[in-house]
C-alpha cells in the first residue's frame, strides 16, 4: 500500500497567499506612481518641502502616512511613546550628522589661511537675522526636554486633547525641518530673542 503524492490545487493556500503578495505589491506600485507624480495636487505640499530641504518628496510622504497610521491606530501610553520616537530618531541622526560635519569644516578651516567673513546683507538684521544650525538644534532639543517634562506632570490630561499627540508630532517634524527658516528658528527668534534673552543679558549697574 502507498500514497501517491499529488500536486496541490491551484487554489490552495499557497496560491492565495501569492495572490495577495501579488496584490499588495500591485498597490505599492500605484501608490509609488502616484506619489512620483507631480501633477496630482496631494504632492504639491511634499515638492514644495522637496524643493526647500532637499528630501524626496516621495519619502516625505510615506513618512507622513506612517506618522499618521501610528497615530491612529496606536492609544494611551503607546500613543506617547510613537510620539517621543519619531520626535527623537531623525532629530537625534540630524544632529550628530552635523557635529561629525562640523569638526571636520573646523579642522579644514584651521588648516587653511583665516578668511574675512561676508557681510550681513541689510534685510537679516535684528529679529531676521540667519539663525545658525548649532542654535536650531540646541533649540529643537531644549523645547523637546521642555515637552516631555510637561508630558512628565501632565500626561493623563494631554491624552484627552483632541489631537494633541499628531499635532506634537507635525510640530516637531516642522522644527526638525533640515533648512533654516524651519520650527526650531521660529522658536529661537519669537521666543528666546524676544521673550527670555533680556533674563541672560548682564544689566548695567544704576547710576547712584
């Protein structure tokens, strides 16, 4: 007595997973095609940043949609930590990026003849002044820390904001924005040169 062994049918299981493999690969295409095309008005917004920080748009749509997705799905305490992580990871990359970069132009500037820095053009002076990227970055990081510790005192509450945690997470990717006239500069300009400069500055003594 033997068993013959017989080859399983077309629509097996094995063929309805390939099926939906097949599916979903279909649907990331026509997902990538229509997100490369630059003509459907949803990608508008996504070249405009492509155009200012150098980014594909294609790239910061799916980091969006995703963002957007773990928001939705993720609640409570998960909800939080998704937060945290997507305010933390790139910002974290960005910023040692900049420091490796940064010693290696201090290192070639020291090695080379010093050179007369350009001039201020007239219209950035004063509030609109360049921000550089070490000040957008120790900006980006101190009102991160300011955040969390608020979240720290005050999570149970923020939870029941309508929205507080996507719109912490379209906040922060707006001041991690890899170009200057970014979230982090707003803040330095509107907040720390208007608001809290003059509690740093030494005050002259008062004449007796």
């Amino acid at each position: 007595m033997y068993f013959r062994q017989t080859a399983a049918p077309a629509n097996g299981p094995r063929a309805e997973r390939l099926h939906r493999g097949m599916a979903v690969m279909k649907a990331f295409d026509a997902m990538s095609s229509a997100l490369r095309d630059r003509t459907r008005p949803w990608t508008a917004p996504f070249v405009w940043l492509e155009d200012k920080t150098g980014i594909d748009h294609v790239k910061l749509s799916a980091g969006c949609l995703l963002a957007a997705v773990m928001v939705v799905f993720a609640s409570g305490y998960t909800t939080m930590l998704v937060s945290n992580l997507l305010g933390f990871a790139y910002p974290t990359y960005a910023t040692v990026e900049w420091m490796v970069k940064d010693d290696e132009r201090r290192e070639t500037l020291s090695s080379s003849p010093p050179t007369v820095p350009p001039p201020v053009p007239a219209g950035q002076s004063g509030r609109n002044a360049p921000v550089p990227q070490a000040k957008r970055w120790l900006t980006y990081w101190t009102t991160f820390a300011a955040v969390l510790v608020v979240q720290q005192f005050c999570g149970d509450l923020l939870r029941f904001i309508p929205f507080y945690f996507l719109t912490k997470i379209v906040f922060f990717a707006w001041c991690a924005l890899p170009m200057e006239a970014n979230g982090a500069t707003f803040v330095y300009r509107y907040v720390v040169r208007d608001h809290l400069k003059r509690f740093f500055l030494t005050r002259p003594a008062d004449d007796a």
